[in-house]
C-alpha cells in the first residue's frame, strides 16, 4: 500500500492550532536522540515551551516560515526556512529544525520536505542556504544526496542529547538557481 504524503506551509494561527502535534514530533526526536539544540530529559511541555517562545512569534512577523510533512492526515515531519535579518543579506537563509518522527522515517519526508523548503526559498529570493547537523548523521548523508556542499566540520560543537560526550557538527550550504 502507497503512503499518502501532504507537504504544506502553516502559518502562525495553524501552527498554534497544531501545537500539540507538532510538539510531540520534536520531543520524539530528541528522545530518540536527535541533536537538535535539546538535551534529555526533554517532555512534551518544554517542547510545547519552545514553540510558544521561538517559532510561533518568529511566524507571525515573517522572521520565519515552516512546513510540515503529513502521512494519512497526521504531521509526521517538519522543517523551518529562517531569513537572515541582516541588511546586507536578504538573499541568505538557514535550515532550522528538521525533524521526521521516527515512526516515520525511511518514507522519503525528509527529502520532499528539503525539496519544498528550496522551492519555497528561491519563490522568496533567497538563493544562499546554510544548515548544520550532527557529522556522520543520516541528515548529512540526505543534505549531500540533496546537492548541498559540505563547508566543513567543528569538533566538539554540541553536547550529544544524553550528555554523554561533545560532537562534532557539520556545515553546509547550498546555492540555489
């Protein structure tokens, strides 16, 4: 049977509407180990905190934009494209917080949600993306299948989420046509 996958933007009252959700899909990464700025214990609460506080505001200014990959109905996967409020740089933005539930990985989310979040870049006139992830990652792996250029590595750049040991995060960038 074929997976149905929607990819759509929320604005700030959906995401507000869907909070819930889209909560839990970061908390399910995190705990399943994710290196997205989070450390363990991480719950639903503080999940809810932080889009409350970083993303929905961010939404409502313009500051930010954010898709969402639904299978059969539900978010299972989401991204967010943040324009660089430098003067001298409204041609630039970055990757934020890509995120597949781990129910839902393996069905090709991350990469329709990369490919939107492009097309959703260049329709904005952004033509310069940057991202970093955890090296040796999964997410590196699809960002090189996806045409990005590696820029490089810093050791050390992040406590792992069980605080166990500091590693290294890779750069990437990727101009668009």
């Amino acid at each position: 049977m074929r997976t149905v996958m929607i990819i759509e933007e929320l604005d700030s009252v959906a995401a507000e509407h869907e909070l819930p959700v889209l909560a839990e899909v970061m908390q399910a990464c995190v705990e399943g180990g994710a290196s997205v700025n989070f450390v363990l214990p991480f719950s639903q609460a503080d999940s809810e905190a932080w889009w409350r506080r970083a993303v929905l505001p961010a939404l409502a200014s313009g500051e930010r934009r954010l898709l969402v990959a639904r299978v059969e109905g539900r978010i299972r996967g989401t991204v967010q494209l943040a324009f660089a409020p430098q003067p001298n740089q409204p041609h630039r933005a970055e990757v934020t917080k890509l995120l597949v539930h781990p129910e839902a990985r393996r069905l090709g989310l991350g990469r329709a949600l990369m490919t939107r979040l492009e097309a959703m870049a260049r329709e904005a006139g952004r033509s310069l993306l940057l991202l970093d992830t955890v090296e040796g990652s999964a997410a590196q792996r699809l960002y090189e299948s996806l045409g990005w250029t590696a820029l490089g590595v810093v050791p050390g750049f992040a406590l792992s989420t069980d605080r166990s040991r500091l590693e290294g995060s890779a750069f990437f960038w990727k101009q668009l046509a």
